[in-house]
C-alpha cells in the first residue's frame, strides 16, 4: 500500500535531487524537447488528417504519442479528432476492422505518451511535489486524497475518460510509487475504451452521413 505525503500550500519547494534524480530528469528533459520539436513540425502541418492518412497507422502511433506526452499541453494536437474521423476514411479499404486497428494503435501511442509524465512523478518524487507545490497545492492535495481512496480506479478512469487533470493526476501516481507494469496496464486498458469507442463512434456515424448524402 502506498502512502504519498500531501504538501501545504505555504511549503516551500525543496529540489534536492540525488544523481538518479539528475538523470533522470535530464532524460525526460531531452525526450520532452524531442517531442516539442515533433509538436511544431505538426503545428506547421496543421492538416493532420492527410498526415494520418498518408502514414496510416504510424502516423495514428506518432500523433498519440506527441498529444498525449506532457509536450500536449503546451503544443496540443486535436488527436481525438485523428481517431474519430479516420475509421470512416480507411474503411473502404479496411472496412470494419478500420475502427479497430485505429482505436488499438492509438491507445498504445497515448499509453506510452503518458508513460512520460508517470516517470516524471516516479523517477523523481522530490521533483514532482516540488513542481506542484508551486503550481497548485491544493490541486496536488485532491489527487493525492483521490489516489488514497480509490487506488487502481483512478488509473484507469482518468484513462478511459477525456479529462483535464490527466496530467498532474498521472505524475502524482508516479511519485505515489504505483507500480509501473500495473499502471501500464490499467492505463492501456483505459485508453483502449476510449479509443475503441470514438473510433466505432466515427465509423458509424462516417457510414450514416454517407448514406443520407447517397454515396
């Protein structure tokens, strides 16, 4: 059972970091410029739709990597919007089966895209309480008290369900010690009903517009 410490909103941020804690945080630091490099080229080539379409499901893999990462927040890419239209487009060629590779691939890419901000939290609890403290205590405090409570739920239904407090939720799990292979598992599971249910979603509903258009 794990017990993360909650922070108050008056602490002063420590960042005393062991040489573990360094190099870690130079490796994510490093990973995350790579992403926000990625990021631009995507914002340049703002029309994602034919970059998807042309990379099919690589470019499903990359684009759900790149959204779901911590670089998501300050470079955001529409990629609900990549897995609910893309099934109705790939599906002449792939018919129902379309929905299906696309919600799978894009589950993979947002699980290992917030594989990054869970070892943020994990490889440095030090850092990620620091962080928080600085930018909402008392948001830190509520997740903390969230994860006490409800345990393996909370991975999966921030997973499973579009949210706004994904991230700090996730990082604070990391530093909440949650096992890595478990949190990879429920978090897999999640995005895999979500994914698969707005893929299906676009599919169906691709297929209903074209019948009242007459294709």
């Amino acid at each position: 059972m794990f017990e993360p410490d909650t922070v108050s909103k008056d602490e002063k941020p420590k960042f005393i970091l062991s040489k573990k804690e360094k190099w870690i945080a130079i490796l994510v630091l490093m990973v995350l410029i790579l992403l926000v490099g990625i990021s631009l080229v995507f914002r340049k080539n703002i029309d994602v739709l034919n970059i998807v379409n042309h990379y099919s499901l690589v470019g499903v893999l990359v684009i759900s990597v790149v959204a779901c990462s911590p670089t998501g927040v300050f470079v955001p890419i529409p990629y609900l919007l990549v897995i609910l239209t893309l099934p109705g487009v790939l599906a002449g060629k792939w018919g129902v089966v379309a929905p299906v590779w696309v919600g799978i691939t894009a589950a993979f890419g947002a699980t290992i895209g917030q594989f990054l901000s869970f070892m943020i939290g994990y490889g440095s609890r030090n850092i990620s309480e620091s962080l928080f403290a600085r930018i909402s205590a008392k948001a830190y405090n509520k997740a903390v008290a969230w994860i006490k409570k409800y345990g393996s739920a909370t991975v999966f239904v921030v997973s499973a369900v579009p949210n706004p407090v994904h991230l700090p939720v996730t990082v604070t799990l990391g530093a909440a010690r949650f096992s890595p292979s478990r949190w990879f598992f429920l978090s897999l599971s999640g995005n895999l009903v979500k994914c698969l249910f707005i893929a299906f979603a676009g599919y169906f509903s691709m297929g209903f517009v074209l019948r009242l258009l007459g294709s």
